[in-house]
C-alpha cells in the first residue's frame, strides 16, 4: 500500500498565486509596490467533500491459552484460514498485510498472587479493497472462517485521488483568501495591486472512520445470513493559507 507524498511548495504558490490573480501585474502597479508598504494579510480556507474510493478493515483472531505454544497454535490455524478465505473471495496477496501481532500473559490485576493464568495472542491483518459494496461480504467472510475482532473500517481515497482533491482545496483557499482581502480593501479604500507572500498553513484529510468491534463476534455460517451493512460517509478534505498583499 503506497504511502501519500507530499505537495511540492513550488506547486502550492503556482496554484495560489494563479487564483487570486496577480500573475503578470503592470509595471505602474510593480512601481506602487516598490514604494509603498502598505499591506493586507488574510487567511484562506478551502473544503472539499469527496465519496471514497477505497475502504481499509484490520480483521483480526485473539486466542487464549494457559499454555503459550498452544494458544499460539490455535491463534495460526484460524488465521490460516481467515487468509486463505479472504483469497478465495478474490482478496489479493498484494491487498492484505499483517498490521498488528502480539503474545502477552494473562494475569488478574485484583489478585496478583495467582501469578500468569494463561497467555493471549492477537494477530491482525490489513485488507484494501477498491469496491466499496464488498466490505461487508468480507468482514462476513473472515469471521466466518474464524476472524474474531473487527477493530476499525476506514474509508479513505487512493493517492491519485487524495492528491487531485487536495490540489483543488488549495485552489478554493486561495479564493477565499482573495475574496476577504478584496472585502477589506474595499472597506479600507486601498487597491490591491499584488501578493507579498502565500503560505500554505495546512492540508488535511480526513477519511470516515466507522469505529471497530472487538466483542469476539460469533457467527453461524450459513448462506441465509445477511450480509453485514456498512455505509460509508464522505471524505473531507481542508486547506488553509496565509496570504499577504500589497495594496495602495
């Protein structure tokens, strides 16, 4: 799974300083901000709501043992076959991964003097899926085959999508930035004749999170069995600038 990169500087000002306009000022109004320091600073913030275009699930199989070795035994044949399900449900290798995998005693907290009374393993993996409507057929599939913990869906954007998004949200913060700095010096009587400086502050997303089950679900498999409904809800993502301009 790529990892998103970051958006080049040079790339963020081009964008800003299109939208609002003062590419290519005139040489009187070059002349004004040479001689003048007068200046507005504003802020910008642009939004943009998206649909997701891809879900990640961390399913996950807890065992418990008074023996190590076996509940360590146990806790591989069931992901064994939780793995091997997800595949025959057309999970690709490349779309899964072990996220998480821990081994630690059992004790009671309220009586420590019984010492370790058995050892728990907890193994998870990751699963991307591009098609949002089969994230319920494959929870289903992999509790089925002995999954047990569902710890977090997630609905994101591929990084194609997340950059074009985010490229657009900074565009719509230079806007903003510009309609307030118009809206003062127009308030003011000044001209606006130039940008001084633009800074991008911040650029966020923030994909729909639909919490996590970790009641050690138990389900009978058997074809009747609704599938399990998952709605998604939209990815936001948020851009803030600063803008200084010059003004007359």
């Amino acid at each position: 799974m790529k990892k998103l990169g970051t958006i080049s500087v040079i790339a963020i000002l081009v964008v800003c300083l299109a939208a609002v306009g003062c590419l290519g000022t005139s040489s009187e109004g070059n002349a004004a901000n040479a001689a003048g320091n007068t200046t507005i600073a504003v802020s910008g913030t642009g939004v943009i709501e998206a649909a997701p275009n891809k879900v990640t699930v961390n399913l996950g199989v807890e065992t418990q043992s008074e023996n190590v070795t076996d509940a360590l035994a146990q806790n591989s044949a069931k992901m064994d076959a939780v793995i091997a399900a997800l595949a025959a449900a057309g999970v690709p290798k490349d779309d899964r991964e072990t996220s998480y995998f821990r081994i630690y005693p059992v004790t009671d907290y309220e009586r420590p003097g019984e010492g370790i009374l058995g050892y728990r393993v907890t193994n998870e993996i990751t699963v991307e899926l591009r098609d949002l409507d089969k994230v319920g057929p494959v929870i289903d599939t992999a509790v089925y085959a002995g999954a047990n913990t569902v710890n977090q869906v997630v609905f994101g954007l591929t990084e194609e999508r997340e950059r074009d998004l985010r490229q657009q949200a900074l565009t719509e913060a230079c806007a903003d930035a510009r309609a307030k700095a118009d809206a003062l010096a127009s308030g003011l009587d000044l001209q606006i004749v130039g940008v001084a400086t633009a800074t991008e502050t911040g650029v966020y997303s923030y994909p729909y999170r639909a919490g996590g089950y970790d009641e050690y679900a138990k389900y009978a498999a058997a074809p009747t069995v609704a599938p399990t409904p998952i709605e998604p809800q939209d990815v936001t993502i948020s851009a803030s600038i600063q803008v200084e301009y010059r003004c007359l």
